[in-house]
C-alpha cells in the first residue's frame, strides 16, 4: 500500500449513503457505544485501551474520544460563503445540531471538512473546487437529522458526486503491509451498486494506481466475482480493483445483507430447545435470517431455571450469529442479578413499564450500572387509562402538569412524555396505529425540557404498576402457544 491517505470515495449514480461516525486504527475492531452524552469512554478510548490507538477519528454526529470537546465538522453557508465550526455540546457528548441550524438559517449549507479527532492532521476534506481539488462537491449538511440518546444531530449524507480526501505524510496512518482496522457506522437504507462508497486508507494522489494499493470498507449492492447470497448491501473489504467479502474472491457464505431494518421479536420462557424453535417460528414469520434484538418477554420468577435455559438458547443464537443482540423485558433488580450470576452475556436491552406515574428508579440505575439499555413501553402512560387500573384510571395525556408544560413548548403532551424518557437517557417505544400520532411521536427532536419541567414529571410519580407484577406472571396464567409459522 501506498502512504497515508483517508478517503471517502462517492457513489458514481443512484441513491444515497449517510454516515455518522468513522475511525481508523491500527490492527483490530471494536464494539461501538451508542451513548449521546458524555461518556466515561469514547470508541477511540477503547481502540487505545487495547493496544490499537486510533490514528484519523472522524464524525458529525458525537465526540469519538471522551475528552473530545474540540470541532467534529465544519459548514458553509451558501449565501455568502462564511464558514462555521460544530462542536459537541460538551467534552465526549453529541453534535451541537442547534449551532447549525441557526448559522443555516434561511440558506443551504454543504459540509467542508470533517475534523480528525486525534489530533493527528488527518482531516477529511472535500473533493472539489475550493477543497482539495477535482470535480466533486461538499455533502448538504442538513439531509438527514437523526437522534442520539434523545439529541439532535446530523448524519454526512453522500449523494453521487460528493466525496472527501485527506493526505498527511505524518498522519500515522499505516502504509504497506502494517496491519490497520478501520470501523464505519452508515446506513443499509441508502445504497447502490456503483463504485464506489468506501472509507479507509488508499492512494495519496487522486487515482487509482493498481491492484492492492487500498485497505478500505466497502458499502453497497455489488458483486463482483459471483455467489452473492441475497440482494445486499454487504460490507466488504475494497483492496483496488476488487471486493472481497471473505479470504478470497470466492463469495463468503456467511455474508448476510445489512439493511438495517431493525426487526425486533419476543419469546416465551419455554427453556432452551423451545426457545431455538421459537426463534426459527419469529424469523420465519417476519420472513428474515437474522433478528436485530431478541428478548424474553417475561422473567417467569416462579420458574426461573427455564427462565436461565431460554436466555442460554440467546446467547447461543447470538453466537450463531443469528440474532445481533439480545435482552429481557420486565426483569426486576433480583432477576437481572441472577441472570448475570448465571450466564456470559449482559443483556443489550430491559424493557420497562416506563412513564411519570411509575418510574423504576431502582431498576434504572441497576441497568444503567450494567450497560443495559432501559427502554420503555407504554412511556406515554397509556396504560394508566385502561380499564384495569381500576378507579384510579387517569390519562396523562390531560394531567395539567403534563398539558402546561406542553403548551409552553407548542407541543402536545404525548410529545413532552417522550422527550422526558429521551432526555433521561431511554429509549422509548410508543404504540400507535394511526398515521398523524405516529409522526407526532417521531417529531420530538427540535426542543428540550428545563431541569424544573423534569423535575415536576419526575414527582408525578405515584409507585403503582400498571402492567402485571413480575412475581404474578406465570406460565398457567399468562402462557399461550404461538402457532407454527
């Protein structure tokens, strides 16, 4: 390989790729965090932890370092061509998205130059007049907003004809046979099957020079050499002049396309073997190979040795590869520490009955501890106002403490339940079936609650459940078979 060069390659026709967080490293992958805010550790603390510091870190979307608090990218304006640079809202944490959209008011604004967070000079620039040369251009710098842990940020969308280049002789970048890793989180929505969306070390000047002079991912829908498994994308490893999904030119059949559709299944408690062939009936079901998150749906307490069996048969499909992360779902603190005394892998995800009249503070903590992801149903309090909750039946929809609020922010209530579990750190998994109330619950980005406006959701708490109480759910009174697919 050639010396040190970093580049984002653009799509030649078709439909689009959005990226949000890149780095390269050398020798060796890591698992990336998906925490928004100031973290104890960045994925360039972890690369460094092992071993393998990172040598270019770049991303519009969150600080890569935990004491990162220096520029991500830089936008500028079309109206009159003055440049602005975006920081983190705080050492470690995610894009000051507010910064640009007020700097882009009433105008467009392309993304100049994606910052390398190392400090090492590697900085990502735009491929074209006014950047490093050539005859593309700038990605537009507010395609696609996405949200991480609950704050706005903007993703470096690429359309064909935008693309990136960084050469630094004194980068650090490996050159050669030197080992390197290089991690990518893009998008399996937005893809074609044009040379090509790569990211990753290549030639220093522009061109292409010949077999093996690259070391990049590769995303998108080609198949150059045949035996490709399903429609794509894949990732593969672009070397120059080929693609390689494996070893060797043969297609590797372990290959499974990435679309990033994030498919989400339950099972009953029905210990190990039953667990496996409940897997085989929701993937079959859903009509896919492989399942984003799989989760048991109940701890089953008066039972919990089938409980242990059926998270044995996960963590075994996550081993198989196929599932890409599984959880639990209604597991109290005494659950969660027998599961972790008993098996290997911390659950990705606790769902929860999560709203301001039933808070779970302690399991909250207990997960948050754990790096368990707390994700709530019902965070909207819906089911405070079903039948069953008796004569205390109540709709935090119409709680003037919840309405007030909402009317100083123009927002409804249901919007101001959601931003209150985002900016606690939750996920949150509304439910509805009508088309306006479901883009109602998407459009919960472009404000925030006050510490007093938290505050005053946070004492509506009263400690009743409205769901079942875990210790109550059993096999007799709530199992129910599941027809074969």
């Amino acid at each position: 390989m050639v010396p040190a060069l970093l580049n984002f390659r653009k799509l030649r026709r078709g439909v689009v790729v959005c990226l949000t967080a890149v780095a390269l490293a050398f020798a060796g992958l890591i698992a990336f965090s998906s925490a928004s805010q100031a973290a104890a550790q960045g994925p360039c603390d972890i690369y460094a932890a092992g071993g393998t510091p990172c040598v270019a870190a770049h991303s519009t979307t969150r600080a890569l370092f935990a004491s990162y608090n220096g520029p991500l990218y830089q936008v500028q304006r079309s109206s009159d061509s003055t440049l602005r640079d975006i920081g983190p809202l705080s050492a470690g944490g995610v894009a000051d998205a507010a910064a640009q959209d007020s700097f882009c008011a009433g105008t467009t604004c392309t993304i100049t130059r994606l910052y390398d967070q190392t400090g090492g000079g590697n900085t990502l620039v735009y491929q074209g007049p006014g950047g490093t040369g050539g005859a593309d251009t700038a990605a537009t710098a507010n395609t696609e907003a996405l949200s991480v842990g609950g704050h706005k940020a903007y993703a470096l969308y690429i359309n064909p004809g935008n693309s990136y280049f960084a050469y630094n002789s004194a980068g650090g970048v490996p050159t050669g046979s030197s080992p390197e890793g290089e991690y990518m989180i893009t998008s399996g929505t937005h893809v074609n099957n044009k040379c090509c969306f790569d990211y990753g070390n290549t030639e220093i000047d522009h061109h292409a020079d010949g077999n093996g002079a690259m070391d990049a991912i590769n995303f998108g829908t080609e198949c150059w050499f045949g035996g490709c498994s399903g429609t794509g994308p894949w990732v593969q490893a672009d070397i120059e002049n080929g693609l390689f999904s494996g070893g060797s030119k043969t297609w590797n059949p372990s290959q499974a396309a990435q679309t990033s559709r994030f498919v989400t299944a339950m099972l009953k408690n029905n210990g190990y073997d039953e667990t496996l062939h409940g897997f085989d009936k929701s993937a079959a079901k859903l009509g896919v190979d492989r399942i984003d998150l799989l989760i048991l749906h109940q701890a089953l307490p008066s039972e919990f040795d089938r409980t242990l069996d059926a998270y044995r048969a996960l963590e075994k499909l996550l081993a198989d590869g196929k599932v890409r992360a599984i959880g639990v779902s209604n597991f109290m603190v005494d659950h969660l520490t027998r599961l972790l005394d008993a098996t290997d892998v911390v659950p990705a995800v606790n769902q929860l009955e999560i709203h301001p009249y039933f808070q779970q503070r302690s399991v909250l903590d207990f997960d948050t501890a754990r790096g368990i992801l707390s994700q709530a149903w019902s965070p909207i309090g819906g089911i405070t106002f079903y039948p069953g909750y008796g004569e205390d039946r109540r709709s935090v929809l119409q709680d003037p403490a919840v309405t007030a609020i909402a009317e100083r922010h123009g927002k409804s209530a249901a919007q101001v339940m959601l931003r209150w579990g985002l900016q606690q750190g939750r996920s949150v998994i509304p439910k509805s079936a009508k088309r306006h109330r479901i883009a109602e619950n998407i459009d919960v980005f472009d404000f925030e609650l006050t510490a007093d406006e938290l505050t005053a959701l946070d004492a509506l708490e009263t400690g009743r459940r409205g769901g079942p109480e875990p210790e109550n759910v059993t096999l007799a009174a709530y199992g129910r078979a599941i027809p074969e697919a």
